[in-house]
C-alpha cells in the first residue's frame, strides 16, 4: 500500500473516530467500547504496516500508547474525565503520529505559518490532551456564568471576585519588571533564566502589596510600554492574564464543583453517580467535605483530623454498597451530586485545534514571552 494512503487514511479515521465519539457521547452519554476497540486495533495495524514498508521497528511508537494510557488513566482517577475518554485518547494514540501529522495542509495567519509543529511533537495525543482541556476552558467559563446567574444567584458575588484586577495588575507588572531585569543578566541557560523569572517576580509581587506603590509602578509601565510602542501587545497580555487569573480563581476557590453540583434525594441515588465532594464522619456526625484541594494537602501536611472517609469522589461514581451506606445515614436527606459532562465533544474541538492551530503550548508560551 502507499505510503501516503495509509497517511491519509490515519488521519481519516482517527477523525471520524472522534466525530462518532461525540456523537455517541452526547446522545446517549456513553463511548462504544466497539468503537474505541476497533479503532485501536485498525491504528496499531495500520501505523504498524507503516513502519514494515519502511523497514523500521519504532519501538517509541508502542511506549508513546503506553504512556498516553498511563497519562489519561490518571487524569481519570484524578475525575478529569470518564473511562470512556481514557479508552479514546489510547484509540486515537494509535493513529495520532508526527508521520501521519506531515499530511496536514499549512496555511498562513498574520505571517504565521500553521499548524505549528504538529509533525515534529514526539507524542501528538499528549499535544491533543491539552488542547481538549484548552477548548473547554471557555465553555465552563460560560456554563458556570450562565448556571450561577440562573439557578445559583447566592454565588453571584463570589464570581465577580474571581476576576481581582489587583492581582492582575500585580502579576503582569511583576512579570515585565522581572523580564527587565534578567534581559540585563548574561544567562544563556533557559531553564536558569525561568527560575530567576520566577524569583524575581516572587519579590515585586510581594513589594506592591501596597496600594500606592502598585498605581505607581503600573502608571509608569504602561507609559513605558506607549513610548516604546508596546502597548498593544500590553494589552493583549493584559486580556489573556484576566482570564487566566480568572479560569484560575474559579477552580481555587471551588466555584467549578458549586455551579456543577445537583442536590438529590438519597432515595433517588442509582449506581454510577458521583459525589460532587467526600463524605466523611467525625465525633459521630456525617459532613460533605468541601475543602479546595489547596486547603487539603494543607491540612494532611498539617495532620489534621479529618474523620473517617465514608465514601469518596472516585471518577467511577458510587456503587451499591456506597448508596446502602448513605440511604443509612438519618441525618442526610440530599446528597451533593456532580452533573455529568461530556468530554468527547471537546476532544473532537481539541482535534480541529491540533489540525488547524498546531502546538498551542508554542503559541501561548511565545506570547507570555512578549510582555
């Protein structure tokens, strides 16, 4: 067989893997184990008739599917995503390789040639596992809004503190002073140029916690940045760290889990569900832990006494043994219960980002390295 038809065949199945994987899982909220199977049988065969025709044994390739399981396997106990999603990204693992990436056509924006570095990425579904979490940022973002404004009005006021334009003042200043002052330094190692990076932002954030001092420094920046006629590119730094800081206070402060949690009456539990936060029992009496997991690892390195874990937030939801348990429990009458959300969508969104943007870690890591 051609080489290049086997190529474009990759690419092509693994596309209409995903389209049928979101299809599936939004109609009926499950990813066939049929399609998941076969498509990873027809991948290993395929990229493995590949490599015969070239006369080459890849043994990266059969690790880079292993990892790609390990890496998805844990973001699935973590309760990123469901089982269904983790059988995918190994499926598509099997298709998704810098040889078969080469066959994407290039096209250019604003003197940018796309997608960036696609083919040269060493294990390409890693690359789509980020731009999956990336395509669905905004759309929490809005689910959130939309939810909290509609049904959830109590959690109104803490969304608008999730966008803290002091800390982003704070940030962005502390950033470009730090860039200043290392591109006086002599460093020609990237790694110790980050850390001073990191160092030096460290302290400036901490020097403008005072009021004055922080209006002083940004007036003074941002006349810096017109006379050097940098200031669009401040702007669009200034947008981007917003909404960073912004996606990052909404899960910090656990808004994600309130705006996405359900309340149900224990005698309407079904096995599969899951928890939206542990249930744990301390001096007798039973409490949803909503603790952020800033504030859990603070309290296990501090030791302190949680209780006794009843039943927790595992990515396969509750059993029947769990349910019982509960259904025991006289003084719970609703049980706190994440709303599911379908993934596979997003991986097909992450997909379109791969072909047609590329290595979007590049692109965002070239743009902070603007400011």
């Amino acid at each position: 067989m051609n080489l290049h038809i086997i190529k474009i065949l990759g690419i092509f199945i693994v596309t209409i893997c995903c389209i049928i994987a979101a299809y599936t899982d939004v109609k009926r909220q499950i990813i066939p184990n049929k399609l998941t199977f076969s498509t990873f049988i027809i991948g290993i065969s395929l990229v493995s008739l590949y490599y015969f025709q070239e006369g080459i044994f890849n043994i990266h390739y059969y690790v880079s599917i292993l990892l790609v399981f390990i890496l998805s396997y844990i973001l699935w106990y973590l309760g990123v995503w469901a089982g269904g999603d983790v059988k995918l990204f190994t499926a598509i693992s099997t298709l998704l390789i810098p040889e078969f990436l080469d066959m994407i056509p290039h096209y250019t924006v604003f003197n940018t040639i796309l997608p960036v570095g696609i083919s040269s990425f060493p294990i390409p579904t890693v690359l789509l596992i980020f731009n999956s979490v990336l395509s669905i940022v905004p759309v929490i973002v809005m689910i959130i809004s939309y939810t909290i404004l509609k049904d959830k009005c109590y959690l109104i006021n803490d969304l608008k503190e999730t966008l803290n334009f002091k800390e982003v003042f704070l940030s962005l200043n502390s950033l470009i002073i730090s860039y200043i002052i290392i591109s006086q330094i002599d460093v020609h190692y990237t790694i110790i140029k980050m850390v001073f990076l990191i160092i030096f932002s460290y302290f400036i954030y901490r020097i403008q916690k005072n009021d004055i001092i922080l209006i002083a420094l940004t007036v003074i920046i941002i006349i810096q940045q017109f006379l050097a006629s940098n200031i669009l590119i401040y702007l669009e730094e200034l947008v981007i760290l917003s909404f960073t800081i912004m996606v990052k206070n909404i899960y910090a402060t656990g808004l994600i889990k309130e705006a996405l949690t359900e309340k149900t009456l224990k005698t309407s539990l079904e096995e599969g569900m899951i928890l939206a936060y542990p249930l744990y029992c301390q001096d007798n009496k039973y409490y949803f832990d909503k603790s952020t997991l800033y504030t859990k690892v603070k309290n296990h390195i501090s030791g302190k006494d949680m209780g006794k874990l009843v039943c927790n937030t595992q990515a396969s939801g509750l059993t029947i043994e769990d349910i019982f348990k509960i259904i025991e429990i006289d003084e719970i009458d609703k049980v706190p219960i994440k709303k599911g959300l379908s993934f596979a969508p997003f991986i097909l969104a992450g997909l379109a980002i791969t072909f047609l943007v590329g290595n979007t870690f590049t692109i965002i890591t070239t743009l902070l390295g603007r400011i």
